[in-house]
C-alpha cells in the first residue's frame, strides 16, 4: 500500500472516529455519566481518598478485612 493510499485510509478512519465522538457528546446518557464522574473525582479530592481507598470503602469484603485487620485474635 502506498504512504498515500495508507493517509487517505486513516484519514477516513479518524472521520469515522470524530463522528463517533460527537454522538457520543450529544447522547444524554453520556453527559451524566461524565456528569457523575466529574463529581466523584472533586468529591475524592476534597477528601485526599484514591480510587482504591473509595472502594475498599464501598466493598463489604474489603471494608471487613479492614475492621477485622484491627482486632487481635485469640
């Protein structure tokens, strides 16, 4: 294939892509996902807390293994 041949093929293929894209940015779902994610993200900044720490938080096994890492067994 020739370097020409090869730039118009991705040439359309990142038109495919962009157009994509711009569904994508219009489909309401998407904006309050991306809406939701925002939100989350500012809310654990504020907190100083990582992704990981949120969801050992949220996990009822990580959050167990957390409390009973506290106890001494007999």
């Amino acid at each position: 294939m020739s370097l020409l041949n090869s730039y118009l093929q991705q040439e359309q293929q990142l038109k495919q892509l962009q157009d994509q894209l711009t569904e994508l940015e219009s489909n309401p779902h998407f904006k309050k996902e991306l809406e939701f994610k925002t939100k989350l993200e500012a809310l654990m900044s504020d907190h100083d807390k990582s992704a990981a720490e949120v969801l050992d938080l949220l996990s009822p096994t990580g959050h167990a293994k957390s409390s009973q890492s506290g106890r001494k067994r007999s």
